[in-house]
C-alpha cells in the first residue's frame, strides 16, 4: 500500500496495484481489507504504533522527565524520517481518506498524547500537563511534520525534537 500510495496517490491506487506491489491475490487481500480504505488505515495504524514503541523503547525511567521525551522525541522522529514514502502516506494520504482517516488520525494521536501524559505526570502528587495540552503539543509537532513533508524536507525532521521538547518545557512550566 505504501509503495503504491508513494508513486501514485492514494485516489489513482488501485487493489491490482497494492496486491502487484504485496505480491499477494485479491483474493489473499480481500481475506484482511474489505477496500483499500480499509488498508491504508490498517497500514497508518500500524506504522504509527511501531513508531510509538519506538518512542517507549528510547525512554529511561531513571533520568528526568524532560531528559526522557527529549531522548524519545528525537528516537521517534528519526523512525519516521527514516521512511520518507511511508511518513507521506501517513501524514498526507490519511488526509484524503476524509471521515475514516481523520478518526484513525485521532485514535493515533489520542495514544501518543496518553504516553506523555503518563510521561510527564509520572509524580502522582502533581499534574504537569492536561490531557488538552498534551493534545495540542502533539498537534504542534504533526504540524512541523507536515511542515517539513511540504517543503520536500524530510531530513529537518529530526531536528523538530529540540523544537518540540522546548514547546513541552513551556507548556508544562
């Protein structure tokens, strides 16, 4: 799905094109996708989570907060920036699936903003950051992404980690 996204969008993909590029029958995809629809969210959701244990995996419960999502907003965003076809189609072509990618775009930011929250408010004594901030960082650094995507300059996107970092130490302080 990516590959056929990456060369022709999303609108001119067709099931022969993903299952050429999968080397699978339609048969084989129709036993998992009821459309392509279906597909490419299956493909965003996935990818989006394996960027996510990407961003656990980089976390180390003995420095500070801060110290820990800077270290893991820079691992995350070095993982997508590794896959320039698969960050487009999981930043823009998710777009173009309208209610369907919109809610799958939701669902996956949801879960990124959860982990910082957890993150971040590890000291149940004191709350650092609400759930409708945690929200709107996270909406912030899609923005660069897409930003970045945009301006066909996909190795700046590691260095929104720095940017991203600073943003959370000024909403949480």
């Amino acid at each position: 799905m990516a590959r056929s996204v990456a060369a022709k969008g999303y609108a001119a993909s067709t099931v022969a094109d993903i299952v050429r590029e999968a080397e699978v029958s339609r048969r084989t995809f129709y036993q998992y996708f009821s459309d392509r629809t279906d597909c490419l969210i299956a493909l965003y959701e996935a990818a989006s989570h394996g960027a996510l244990r990407v961003l656990r995996s980089a976390m180390d419960p003995s420095r500070s907060w801060q110290t820990q999502v800077e270290q893991a907003l820079q691992a995350y965003l070095e993982c997508l920036a590794s896959d320039p076809v698969l960050l487009r189609t999981l930043y823009v072509e998710i777009l173009g699936l309208g209610a369907a990618g919109l809610e799958a775009r939701r669902r996956v930011n949801q879960d990124i903003a959860d982990f910082m929250l957890t993150v971040i408010n590890s000291d149940p004594s004191r709350v650092l950051l609400t759930p409708d901030m945690a929200v709107a960082v996270v909406g912030g650094v899609n923005e660069l992404i897409l930003l970045a995507i945009e301006q066909n300059n996909i190795q700046r996107i590691p260095a929104i980690a720095a940017t991203a970092a600073a943003l959370i130490r000024a909403v949480v302080d």
